[in-house]
C-alpha cells in the first residue's frame, strides 16, 4: 500500500487542488519558451537571428541533459520543498531579466538569451522534485485523469490569454508590452512555490540516499525504464524542434505577421486543452500502448504534412493552424502517457533518481534536436530554397522531412516499450 493510500479522500483532493493551481501559475511561463510563438517573437523584435532564437528555446534540454541527474544530489540533501523555493526565485529571475533586455541596448538579445539560461537552469531542478511530490498523494488509479485534468486547465487559461496577446500583437503595440507580459509572467513563478508549499507530506518517509553512483546502477538495471529511456529520447529528437520551427518558417518563408503566427500558436495551444480533455474524460480506460502509438503516428503525420504541403495552396493559413493543433494535441498525448509511466517505472526508494533518469535521456534528445537545428539554420550548410519536382522546397521544409522519416524509422522501437510488453521482471506498475 503506497502512502497516498492511508491519506483520506479530503487530503487527497486538497492535494490535487494545490497541485492545479501550482501547474496554473508556473506553467504559463514553461508554454510561453515551449509551446507559444511568443519568446521566438521577442527575439525577433530584438533582431535576433533563426539560429540565436533556436538556442534560446534549446537551453531547457541542454540543461536538462547535464544536470537532471546531479540536481538529484541538491534534492536528496536539501528536500524537495527546500528546492523547489529556491528553483522557483530562479526562475522569476530568469523572465525578469529577459524583459529587462531591451535596457542592455545593442546586446538586448544576448541579454535576453542570458535571461532564458538562468530561467532554464532552474527547470532541472524543479523538475526533478515534481513527480515524488506528487506521488505523495496521488493514487496509481487517479493518475490519468488527474495529469489530463491537470494540463486540461493550465493550457485553457494560457490558450486564452495567449491568444489575447495575439490579438494585440495584431495591432504593433511598442516593445514595452512584451516586456510587461514577460515579466508578469516571471511574478507568477512565485504562486508555484507558494502552492505546492502546502502539498501533503509523508512525514514517516525514509530520506532517499544522495549516493548517484548507487540509484543511477539501480535505474540502469531497470529493463522497462532503460527502454523507455531511450525511445523518449530517440523520439525527442525527432519531434521537439518541429514547433519552433514551424512558427520560423511561418514568419520568415509564408511571410505571416506576428499576430497572425501568435494567433496560430493560441490555436495550438487549444489542441493542448482538447488532448488534456480527452486525456482525463475519455482515454483513462485505454491502454496506454495504444495511446503512445496514437502520438507516435501523429507527430509523424504533422512532419510529413509541413514537408509535402506548398504555402501557395489556398487556406494555408487554416492548414497551418491545423498542424499545429495536431502537433500540440500529439504532445499532450505524449506529456500525459510520459507522466503516468514515469510514476509506473520508478522504483520505491530511487524515484527521484528513476524521474532523472528518464528526463535525462529525454533532455538529451531535445537538445540534440534543437542545437543541431540551430546550428544548421547559422550555417551555409542547408540552401535556403530547392527544387523538387517544380515545386519550391525551403530548408525549413528540408528539417520536416528529417523529422519525418527518422519518426517512421522509430516507429519500429514501439514493440520494446514496457507497455507493450508489461511482464517484466524489474519493477513496471502499470495503470491499466
């Protein structure tokens, strides 16, 4: 019996509640750098070239890579609590010096590129601490429709005030507003750690040991965790640049205007709410093997679909709007499945090393994927427009059809996830 178990119903649902309004005021900054054509706007308003945009949305996963693994340390000594307050005041700083850019003159965008690596810091260690302090509470048989419910309510609010935001954008308002909406943006890390200050706590829970070396031999032996490990990395370095890149080749090759690609980005982010929707009211009963094969193949859909499609077709716009709806409804599916398999795959008394693990092989991808794209776009190595059968190819294009057939190869390693096959001998519990 875990010790969500012995807590009532009451403690459990207050748990929740906090947990919903700590995702409510920290998310919105983690879906402005992730998921919204926002950051990539502000760069741009800086003069920021494609491959300096690029860096500034790779810095979470670069970061990630390197330090998910030793943050486990400050964890285990510090306490989970301890780091996420201090996690949280780091990344307020972060967004606060991104608008405080524009005062740094000619090196605005390197300043703002400063602010985004302190902001991003941070993300290991928050991370790190946020699935052990959830499963403080939170049952096995409640984790799907919680995370739908969860992300179902933070990216409705950010999709909403995203997509007023475009409409402002619409009208060129000065640099100020951005500046504003950045650092207000920053203020609100700060009601993240204020909620989950007031999670529950298993007061009688034996300390994890901060020995790496040991936790890190025990997730390596882990069979179901090391394979899924290595598919979300494999699969992260498909797919995480497909987003940035698509609002790039939107604003600089189709020639849309910021509001427009702003706008686009909101309608994305509403495939976000509809996936989490979906997530928590209808496919908590489906298994989740079928589910990660559902984002799989969407995601591979999404990079094809960019690739063979020409922005002279008429309503391209609509069609643009619709990818991106796909690729976020894609990765809700993805965000909720990783969720309740990491809480499955962690073993009792390594978890915070188990969530590491698999952040850092997920990390590792992304970063991979983006600085490799960023370095691509500061080169001459890619022509910017080529030919292919009469048609008009843009090296953005180039990048889709990349991702595109490294998904389809990829789509071979699904038969090795531990939910395609749950009978193991490590440690795997799954949710259904």
């Amino acid at each position: 019996m875990s010790y969500a178990d012995t807590l009532s119903e009451r403690e459990r649902k207050r748990g929740r509640i906090y947990a919903y309004f700590a995702c409510l005021f920290g998310c919105v900054s983690e879906v402005m750098l992730d998921s919204s054509a926002l950051i990539i706007i502000y760069f741009t308003m800086l003069d920021g070239g494609d491959m300096l945009t690029m860096l500034g949305t790779s810095f979470s996963s670069v970061l990630g890579a390197l330090l998910y693994i030793p943050a486990c340390m400050i964890i285990t000594r510090a306490g989970l609590k301890t780091t996420v307050r201090y996690s949280c005041f780091a990344g307020c700083a972060g967004f606060l010096i991104m608008a405080a850019a524009p005062l740094a003159g000619a090196a605005a965008k390197y300043a703002a590129l400063a602010g985004c690596l302190v902001y991003c810091f941070q993300r290991c260690t928050y991370g790190a601490t946020w699935y052990p302090l959830l499963d403080v509470f939170l049952r096995a048989q409640d984790r799907a429709r919680f995370f739908g419910t969860m992300r179902f309510f933070y990216t409705g609010f950010t999709g909403i005030l995203f997509f007023i935001i475009g409409l402002v954008l619409k009208k060129n308002p000065p640099m100020i507003f951005m500046q504003i909406v950045i650092a207000v943006t920053g203020l609100l890390v700060l009601g993240r750690y204020y909620c989950i200050s007031r999670f529950p706590e298993n007061k009688n829970a034996v300390p994890e040991t901060p020995d790496v070396r040991k936790g890190l031999g025990i997730s390596i032996k882990n069979g179901p965790l090391t394979a899924y490990s290595v598919y979300v990395g494999l699969l992260s370095l498909s797919f995480t640049s497909l987003s940035p890149l698509t609002y790039l080749y939107l604003g600089k090759y189709v020639e849309l205007g910021h509001g427009t690609v702003q706008i686009i980005s909101s309608v994305g982010l509403s495939g976000f709410v509809v996936g989490y929707f979906c997530y928590g009211r209808f496919f908590g009963s489906v298994k989740l093997k079928y589910l990660e094969l559902l984002s799989h193949l969407l995601y591979m859909t999404v990079a094809f679909s960019l690739f063979f499609v020409d922005k002279s077709m008429p309503g391209f716009t609509i069609f643009a709007g619709a990818v991106i709806f796909a690729t976020s409804f894609a990765y809700s599916l993805f965000m909720c499945n990783n969720s309740a398999e990491l809480l499955s795959l962690a073993r009792p008394g390594n978890k915070t090393m188990a969530m590491a693990f698999v952040q850092t092989y997920s990390s590792a991808g992304a970063a991979i994927g983006r600085i490799g794209t960023s370095l691509i776009l500061g080169t001459a190595m890619l022509a910017p427009v080529w030919e292919l059968f009469g048609r008009e190819i843009s090296r953005y294009q180039t990048f889709f059809l990349f991702s595109g057939v490294m998904l389809l190869v990829l789509l071979f390693l699904l038969p090795t996830l531990p939910s395609f096959v749950p009978s193991h001998d490590d440690y795997y519990e799954p949710k259904n």
